[in-house]
C-alpha cells in the first residue's frame, strides 16, 4: 500500500500531533505533507520522519504567525502531488482535508472539528488571537472565501472519520456528510493510577493546555483568585502576558513539561479544571485515564466520557462564578481513582490504531472494487 499523511501545520505538539503520531507507527514508512514545519516548535517529534512542506515555509513570520495568512493556506495545501500514492490520509482542523488527488487515490480525513474560525465566529477568531488592527479588518472578507472553499474542498474527501460524535454532527451540519467515529488515542500505560498504594493527593489543583482565549484560562484564574486556592497552570501560548497580570499570588505558571512530569503533576493534583469546549479533550482524558476527576464545563464532547459525581463535578456556565461554585462542591466529595481510570480504558492508543487501520485497508479495498 502506497499511502502518506497530512498534516495541517507542524507548530506545536498538542492532540492533533499526538493522533498524527500513532498514524506513523501504523505505517512508519509514510511521508508527511504539511503546510509549515516549525522544527524547534517540535521538540524533537517526527524528526525522523520524511515532511514535505509547502512555499509557505520558505515565506518570513509564516512558522510562527501562520494564523496571519489564512487566503494563502488553500493553495499551499492545493500544491502536493499524491499521484504516486494508492491512499492519503489527511489529519486535518482545518485545511489538510483540502488537498486535491486523483480519482484513483482514497482520500480519508481524520478530522479533528471543521473549521472553527470559518464556521463558528470569526469575530471571536480575531479576539482569541490578537491580531494587528489591519489583519483583523480583512478577516472577516477572507472570511467569505474560505468558507466557500472550505465547504469545496469537503466535497473532495472519500471518507470522513471524526474524533467523536460531537464532530460528527458538525461534518453533518457544515459539510451534509456522514461520518464514522473513531476516538482518539490517550496513551493509558503511561498515563495511569498508581499501583499498590495510595497516591496522597497536593493541595494543588491542575490546568493543562496552550495559552490561548477559548481555554478560558481567564475565568478560572479569577475563580482561584477569589477561592485562594493555589492552580497550576502547564502550557505556553499567546495569552501568557495577559494571564502572568490577572493572576494572585496562589496561580503558577510551569510553562511546557515532558510527559513524564506531566504524569507526575496530573497525579498529584486534587483535580483539573476543564472550562473550555472541546472537540475530544484528549488533555481531560489523560488526566481520567490517571484516576484524577475534573472539573469541567458541560459542553462539547466531554459529557459524552464523564460521569458527573464519580468522575468530577460540572458547571453549565463559563464563568467563574461557576467554577468557584463547583471547586467548592468538588471538595466535599470523594472519587475512586480506579473506577475513573477504567471509564476511559477505551481509548487506548493500540485501540485506536487497530481500528483506523482496519478502517484504512476496507475502505481502500471497497475503493479498488469500485474503480475497477
């Protein structure tokens, strides 16, 4: 099987990445197209790996302002050449879906959400990222022309396959397409309770993620400001200036950590604080996947995964009077570390390989059958 991936952007090692990596190690002799590769943004992920990029990498500012050049991205993702493969496999949340191949090449997407910024409010697009005054007055016009060329280049995918049904039903509302479900992969064996023993929990609770506005940081700083609770927060991004000057005296910042620190934080937390929506929340179920509850905003996939007073506390708002109400509530409660690591045993990573690959091989054999 002749087969490669793409990528949409290789900037930042988050979810999407991790999915991309269980990818390679299905089929480790695959090529990755992408449409800018930031290598040290990487820290060291796919460096053996052979990435193709488009002439947007060779251009000032795009490694690290690619947000910026939003008319710009169709036709660098337009530019590749899958004529040699039997079957591309796009890992896409926005343009990587959008890539053009022949009829005899499968084209499946793993997608991770449609494009939220075209589809959802690019108003609050040029909010989350603060853009330069110029950028954000051409935004919304920019805005016009990638949604018709996002809801094209749909048209252009052979198979869709989201990362929950959250996802699903907003392929279905934006693109009128079907879509298989297929989790994604949370890495279980490394992320998990301790055995044999009690772990003793910190004073401490958790937030981890990029710095950025709609992972309402904000509201739970000023909800660990008024309960003096001490947070800490993992991750770096745009919006650290912004939050270093909200927070009180209890809120830390440890900026980025490897995944073994990160295991060590997640298990020594009372919980962690998830108020924002989320297309999966690969974050929240690797800090279940450790027995550890959330506290958690009621939105996008994650009620899906958590069940409220064994596996944390909800809140229905997103502010942070909400969440002072539901840490104050979580308090008085008692979780079993072990029922909560077996809910989410389900989205192991050999799972999740197991299945996109056997998705792969029928979908490119019913594919054949058809062009035959």
């Amino acid at each position: 099987m002749r087969i490669a991936f793409v990528h949409d952007y290789l900037v930042q090692h988050g979810g999407a990445e991790r999915v991309l990596e269980c990818f390679c190690e299905i089929f480790p002799y695959a090529p990755i197209y992408t449409i800018v590769h930031n290598k040290q943004a990487m820290h060291g992920a796919f460096e053996d790996k052979r990435i193709y990029t488009s002439y947007l990498q060779k251009m000032p500012f795009t490694k690290n302002w690619h947000r910026i050049f939003p008319l710009l991205m169709p036709p660098a993702i337009e530019q590749f050449d899958f004529s040699a493969y039997d079957v591309v496999v796009s890992d896409s949340s926005s343009y990587a879906k959008g890539i053009i191949t022949r009829p005899e090449t499968l084209h499946i997407c793993y997608m991770h959400t449609p494009m939220r910024y075209a589809w959802d409010d690019c108003q609050k697009y040029t909010r989350d990222f603060y853009f330069p005054r110029f950028v954000k007055s051409m935004i919304p016009f920019a805005m016009n022309y990638i949604r018709l060329w996002d809801k094209v280049s749909a048209d252009r995918v052979d198979v869709f396959v989201a990362n929950s049904n959250f996802v699903a039903n907003r392929i279905r509302k934006y693109y009128r397409k079907e879509a298989l479900v297929v989790h994604p992969p949370v890495d279980t064996k490394r992320f998990s309770p301790v055995i044999g023993g009690v772990q003793e929990n910190k004073p401490y609770f958790l937030m981890v993620g990029r710095l950025i506005a709609y992972k309402r940081h904000d509201i739970t700083i000023k909800a660990f400001n008024e309960l003096g609770l001490t947070l800490k927060i993992i991750g770096r991004g745009p919006e650290m200036k912004r939050l270093k000057k909200m927070a009180g005296p209890t809120i830390e910042f440890l900026g980025r950590v490897d995944d073994d620190e990160l295991k060590e934080y997640y298990l020594n937390c009372q919980g962690l604080v998830f108020p924002q929506e989320e297309d999966f929340g690969i974050v929240a179920m690797e800090a279940l996947a450790c027995g550890k509850p959330l506290v958690a905003f009621q939105g996008g996939d994650i009620p899906e995964h958590m069940e409220d007073k064994t596996m944390g506390v909800f809140f229905q708002e997103q502010t942070s009077q909400a969440i002072v109400e539901a840490v104050k509530k979580f308090q008085t409660m008692s979780f079993d570390p072990q029922y909560i690591s077996n809910k989410v045993q389900k989205f192991n990573r050999e799972i999740f390989k197991s299945r996109m690959k056997e998705i792969i091989e029928n979908k490119l054999r019913e594919h054949i059958t058809r062009n035959a």
